[in-house]
C-alpha cells in the first residue's frame, strides 16, 4: 500500500513543478514560496481538524518537535530554491536535478539511519545519479 500514496506523490510533486512554473512567471519567487505556503498550511489545518486529529499534540515529545522544526526549515529552503530554480531554469531540467534528493536519502538514511544498503538500492542510486548527469551534461 505504501507505493500507490508513494506514486501519488510522485504525481503530485510533477504537477507541482509544472503549475508552480506557470505561478512564478513575473514574479518574486520567495514571495510566490509564501503563497503556497500557506495555502498549503490552510488545506492540511484543515484536514487534520475534520479528521481530529489534533488530539496528538500533546503527545508530542521535545525529539518529535525538534525533528519536525529542522525538517520544516530544510522543507522551507528546498522549496524556495526549487521555485527560484524553476522560474529561471527549464523544469525539464530542474525537476531532475531536483529530484538528486532521492540518491542523497539513499546515502544519508544509511549514514544517520543505519538503513541497510542492498545492491538493488545502491544501484538504483548510481542510476539517479547517472541520469540527473546526463540530463544536465552540456
């Protein structure tokens, strides 16, 4: 079940990059950041209100937050340098750059996860890698 809200995702996060083009065009891209920001902190506010689920704050420990702070904040700078990148860069060649960040998981969740690293991944790392490179290769 996991692949089918993994491949939503995906399809999302394309649709995402192709509207998100269309929305920075003449204009600042921090401030277009800011926009979707909140529309997004709206839409998920209101979710997890229909759904009740705010019950869970309480619950939540000082890891819980400080993990959830520092991932907001890289959340944060990787969408202002995704839309900056793709109001002056092709998205055909930003998306895949963009998405280098899957080969750096791999790495980074065997590093400070302890995740184990199979062939399969590993190979399936130097793909994306090797991809992204030919995509940008000049």
């Amino acid at each position: 079940m996991w692949w089918t809200y993994a491949l939503l995702s995906a399809l999302f996060a394309s649709l995402t990059a192709i509207f998100a083009k269309q929305g920075v065009e003449n204009m600042n891209s921090n401030l277009a950041t800011a926009i979707r920001t909140a529309i997004i902190l709206i839409m998920i506010s209101v979710i997890v209100l229909l759904r009740g689920e705010t019950k869970e704050i309480g619950s939540l420990s000082k890891q819980n937050l400080f993990f959830l702070t520092i991932s907001a904040i890289a959340t944060g700078l990787s969408w202002l340098f995704y839309f900056k990148a793709i109001q002056i860069g092709n998205v055909s060649q930003v998306a895949p750059v963009d998405k280098l960040s899957v080969a750096l998981t791999i790495i980074l969740s065997v590093i400070f996860l302890g995740e184990h690293l199979s062939l399969k991944i590993a190979l399936g790392a130097v793909f994306i890698i090797a991809g992204t490179l030919v995509i940008v290769w000049k």
